[in-house]
C-alpha cells in the first residue's frame, strides 16, 4: 500500500490507528506499507521520530517538497490522507483512498487475490 500522509495532517493522524492495525493483522500475510511523507523540507529527524514513537516500522519516503513531493506528483495526489492498494507483483493498483472500515474490506480482497508462494 502506498500510504501519503504527513505529519501536520489531522485526518491522517486520525486514520494512524488503523493503519496500524491493518499493518499488524495483515503483514504476515504479505502486506507492506509504503509511506510516503508530505511534510516539508529539513523535517526528516522529526519525521523519524515521529514514526518511531507512533510504532510505524515500514520505510517511509521523504523528499521535503511539500505538496510537490516528487511520488505524489506521479499519482497525481491532491489531498491526504490517499492511500492506494498496489498489487506488488504487477504494479497493478487494485483500490483506491480506502480508509477506516473500508481498508480491511479492501485488503483481505488483495490478499485472497495473491497467488500463494510456492
């Protein structure tokens, strides 16, 4: 899942727990989390801390750009918290800014999509 977001976003801090409960319930079953940080420049020691306190353990990108930050430009983000599901295998992006409830209906659809590894 590509997750944009940042720091100084409420909405995005409100949807913090359940991403981080989707992370724990569904990572054994091969969800990854790709975070990709909206916050602004000479913000990326805040940014570490920030994940680390929140108990965010995937890899985060951060360029510093603001809302010009150079992945969300590529999909085109205009508000966040987005999310997209990304089927990791084929780039495929199977949903799309699912958020609370939603997510878990849309990642255990991802999932049981996978073919198991062999």
């Amino acid at each position: 899942m590509l997750d944009f977001w940042a720091t100084w976003c409420g909405p995005c801090i409100q949807e913090l727990p359940n991403v981080i409960k989707s992370y724990t319930k569904y990572h054994d079953k091969g969800f990854e989390i790709l975070g990709i940080s909206l916050d602004r420049e000479k913000f990326a020691e805040k940014l570490a801390v920030f994940t680390k306190d929140k108990n965010m353990p995937w890899p985060q990108i951060y360029d510093g750009k603001y809302w010009q930050a150079e992945i969300s430009q590529l999909y085109a983000v205009e508000g966040i918290p987005f999310m997209l599901i990304v089927d990791g295998d084929t780039g495929e992006i199977l949903a799309s800014n699912v958020r609370g409830e939603q997510l878990g209906a849309a990642l255990e659809a991802a999932l049981a999509k996978k073919k198991p590894a062999r």
